[in-house]
C-alpha cells in the first residue's frame, strides 16, 4: 500500500470516528435512529461511521443536520494525522 493510500485510509478512519462520537454526543444511540431522521440509508450510513464510501457533499449533509460546522468537526480528532502530513 502506498503512503498515499494508508493516509487515506487513517483520514477516512478518522472521520468515521468523529461522526460516531458526535452522533453519540447527539444522542442518537444507534446508526439507524440517526439516518431515519437525517433521511440517509442505514446501511450506507453504517459505512460512513466505518470510514467508507463518504463524499464531501455527504460529511456537509450529515453535519448541517447535527448543526456542525466543518471548523468544529475537524478541530478535534485529527491531531495525530496533522503530524503525520507534517512528516511528508
């Protein structure tokens, strides 16, 4: 796997990570009480909180319905990748 690819891999991880716990934070206990509300699949849902198959226009859909800004969502849980774009 080239390095390009393993951090795509660790982004895409990480993002799924963030929705989770914002999700939680929410109060949505489960994937699918959130997608019901936010009018997305489950299944496809399940895949964004696993780091897959997620599109810019997708991660903007799912945080206007949780009222977060791509600032705040990016600002906590990243840290370790900022230091490994660093290392480039």
């Amino acid at each position: 796997m080239s390095k390009i690819e393993r951090e795509k891999e660790v982004l895409y991880g990480k993002i799924g990570e963030r929705l989770k716990k914002i999700r939680l934070e929410k109060g949505y206990k489960n994937q699918e009480s959130f997608a019901y509300v936010s009018d997305i699949p489950r299944a496809q849902y399940g895949r964004y909180e696993k780091g897959t198959n997620l599109t810019l226009l997708s991660l903007f859909w799912i945080l206007s319905h949780h009222n977060i800004s791509f600032e705040e969502f990016f600002s906590e849980g990243f840290e370790d990748l900022n230091k490994l774009m660093k290392g480039k």
